[in-house]
C-alpha cells in the first residue's frame, strides 16, 4: 500500500512528464508508478522513489528526488481500492497515449490529473468534487467522453 508521501511523489512525477512530455523514459517511469500501486501488499517507505530510480538510464539530475530516500515517522495509508483503480485506469492511459505519440494528447491528459494525487494527500485521500469540474471534465470533452464514465 502506498502512504501520503508516496502520493505527493507521484504528483511530482507527473510534473515531470508534463514538462517534457516527449521523452521516451517517461511510459517506464508510468510502468515502475503502476507496478508500485498493483503491488499493495507492499508497505515499505519510498516505493516510487525506488521504481523510478531502477530505472536504468534515468536522468539522476533531473529525477534527482527518487534517489534521495526519506524516513517518514507518520504513515497515513492509502486503503481505498477505488482509488488505486482510479489511478491505476489513468496512468495506463497515459502510458498507452504515449506510447501512440500523441504527445499533445498526453500532454492534456496528465495536464488534467497531475494534481490528482496531492489532491487526495491533502484531502484525507478522497478526491474533491471540484477535481472532475476543474481538472478533468475539459479533457474528456475534447478527447474521450467515456473515460472513467463508470468510474
């Protein structure tokens, strides 16, 4: 399971993605994220800064933060399975729009979630109403009007 730091380092991962959207090691920053939140019997500390930093190639200037790993004494742990689904379905996306290069598809897309997993950080890990009206309802509107419909 992952805990409240984890999800403000995948937020910040996403910022990263969003600012350079076309580089190729972003899906396999999205597949170590998406392995780390379908992997829930895992309770260790830094379990994205981990995945990312395994990647092999991995610019460690600019992803500087996931070698740098933290002792956190307060863990407040993400149990909400919904949740996991939520952002496992939008990571996979993201990963597939990618690997498509639509990159200014991908670009809107995490433009429109990126702030997604700070949001449930700050907010006991439920999402806020204002999310879907402020973030994503303009991504759906000009790309795909189904995704997450029966989410």
């Amino acid at each position: 399971m992952i805990d409240r730091n984890d999800l403000y380092d995948i937020h910040y991962a996403l910022v990263l993605i969003r600012s350079d959207i076309c580089n190729p090691i972003n899906t396999k920053v999205l597949f170590q994220i998406i392995n780390v939140l379908e992997a829930r019997d895992n309770a260790e500390d830094n379990q994205i800064r981990r995945g990312i930093s395994s990647i092999e190639g991995i610019d460690d200037e600019r992803w500087g933060f996931a070698f740098h790993y933290n002792y956190y004494v307060i863990h407040q742990v993400l149990k909400n399975e919904n949740v996991y689904i939520l952002l496992i379905t939008l990571l996979q996306q993201l990963s597939a729009v990618l690997e498509q290069g639509e990159y200014d598809k991908a670009y809107d897309l995490v433009d429109s979630f990126h702030c997604l997993p700070q949001l449930l950080a700050e907010n006991n890990f439920m999402i806020p109403k204002s999310f879907w009206k402020r973030f994503y309802k303009n991504y759906r509107k000009m790309f795909e009007r189904d995704l997450l419909q029966d989410k």
